[in-house]
C-alpha cells in the first residue's frame, strides 16, 4: 500500500481569503486527529466552528512511531504502517465528505513524527489562529504532560481542549 498524500484540499476553495491576523475572528482554524474519539470530537468542533467564522480547516493527521519500533520485526512494522495508511485514507476521505457536505474549505495534511512537534509546524505554516485538538485519555499524560497541554504551554496560538 503506498503512503499517505502529504496534503489534499478539499471544498469551494483552496485557501480562505487574505485578512489582516485577530481582527475578526480565526480565519484558519487547526485541528490535530489521530482516530481517537476526543480527536474526532475536535474535528468535529473545529469544523462546526470553521463553518460559522467563515474560516478554513485545516486537518493533521500525525502518524507517531511507538517507542518501540525500533525493536520489532520486518512483517510487524509493515502491518503498524499499514494500520496508519488505511486511518490516514479513511480520515482522508472523510475530510473530503465533510468539505463537500459543509461547503468549507479544507487542507488535510499527514504527517510523520512527534504529534506536539508537527501539530506546532503546521499551525505555523498555516498561520493558523486556533488550534482545536481532543484531551488525552491516556493515564500518563497526567504525569508527563499531554500534546494539548505543550501546546498550551507553547502560547503562540488559543487552544482549545475538546473533551
């Protein structure tokens, strides 16, 4: 299977208009997905609220290697790999479905490495104005901290935590 399209836009237009940064509202809203259910809320968030601004969407999919990649075998890494390009697809086509249905201009983008790192590059690229990802539910983010909560931490853009 080959890999994902590193970007795609969809909708009535590539791009939202010019605008001049704060003076009404975000024009470019971000949103980090991975297929969880508190990602999928926040793109859900992210698009209703990109719907009624009058903004963009741009949509991350960020593909992180486990900790433990470097240790297993061939046929394993390649089904992990797989797992990731049929998410990627499967959010691809729905980012396009969405797009259509909400007449909203939308930019999916799949990326490979560190979610807070590639989440933070693409807000920056895009001059995004909000950043909309879902909370953590894993246990240990509590302790180590969370990509929200470096982005957060980060202050470069609002952040908004979906539950």
């Amino acid at each position: 299977m080959s890999a994902p399209v590193d970007r795609e836009e969809y909708g009535p237009q590539a791009r939202p208009l010019p605008f001049e940064r704060g003076t009404d509202g975000p024009r470019v809203v971000l949103v980090g997905v991975d297929g969880s259910r508190t990602s999928l809320r926040a793109a859900a968030y992210a698009a209703g609220l990109a719907r009624r601004q009058g903004a963009g969407l741009v949509v991350v999919f960020v593909s992180s290697p486990a900790p433990y990649s470097g240790m297993i075998s061939g046929v394993v890494a390649g089904a992990v790999q797989q797992t990731h390009d049929e998410l990627a697809a499967e959010l691809r086509d729905e980012c396009r479905r969405g797009a259509e249905e909400l007449g909203l201009p939308v930019t999916f983008l799949c990326r490979r490495g560190d979610a807070y790192t590639e989440l933070r590059t693409a807000a920056d690229e895009h001059r995004a104005d909000l950043v909309v990802v879902g909370s953590s539910e894993q246990a240990g983010h509590r302790l180590v901290g969370s990509v929200a909560n470096r982005l957060v931490r980060t202050g470069r853009w609002p952040v908004v935590v979906v539950p």
